[in-house]
C-alpha cells in the first residue's frame, strides 16, 4: 500500500503535537518498516523545513529531513502538477497539489487531518487514526 503523506503528519510526529503525535508515529513506523511506502511530496518538504526551522533551529531541522528521506519516498512536483492542480476543485491550490501528486505517484490514500480539504479530490484522503484501523483490520 502507498500512501501521501500531508505535511501535518509530519509536524505533528517532529514537533510531538499532543494529541496527534501518536497516530503520526505509529504512521512513521509502518513506513520505517517496510510496511506502508510513505511519499512525501518536495514542496512539502520545504514547507516542513519551514515551520520546523522556526520551532527547532535550522541544524535540528535538517537532520531531521534527512531522517524522513531514509524512510519516504519524495515526488517532485512539476509544471503539469501545477496545471492540473489549477484545473481541481479544491480550494487551497496546496492541497490540490498534493491530490494531483497522490494521484500521479498511484497513492492509495492521502494521509491527513484536515480530510474535509480534500473534497474534490482524486485520491481518497483519510484521517490518521481511520487510516491506522483500516490498515491494521486487513
């Protein structure tokens, strides 16, 4: 199974967000494993970077990613991945992005807590906690 991971997942497991820090480890670990092939997307990369530079300093924050590469898969987002995204009925053009690359990389699901962003959609989005009871039932 293949899933895109959106970047507050990330956030939630290297900032420890309570109460979300959980299902976002357990998610990490199913990816560390070999278990779920995790993709991250390259512009969420750098918005990780951002957010995480801010709250853990800039040397933290990049061992950190490198860290994440040893375990995700990164899909580059490209020109036709922001054209189609344009062409989406999803509001935040971010989130259209990431819908068009889930789609383009075969991803079964998006991971995500914010689900209801991702109306339109190509690829079903689901919550952390949905994703890890699906995944763990079979």
């Amino acid at each position: 199974m293949k899933a895109l991971i959106d970047t507050n997942i990330i956030i939630d497991y290297l900032d420890d967000r309570a109460p979300y820090a959980d299902n976002a480890e357990i998610i990490l670990d199913l990816c560390e494993k070999g278990k779920l092939t995790g993709v991250l997307t390259a512009s969420s990369v750098t918005d990780i970077y951002y957010i995480m530079r801010k709250i853990a300093g800039r040397e933290k924050t990049l061992a950190s990613l490198k860290l994440l590469f040893a375990v995700f898969d990164v899909a580059e987002d490209g020109k036709s991945d922001l054209l189609r995204a344009m062409e989406l009925t999803i509001t935040d053009f971010e989130d259209a992005l990431m819908a068009v690359c889930a789609k383009r990389v075969k991803a079964d699901c998006i991971i995500t807590r914010n689900v209801r962003d991702y109306t339109g959609s190509p690829v079903p989005a689901m919550l952390p906690e949905d994703f890890i009871k699906k995944f763990q039932s079979g």
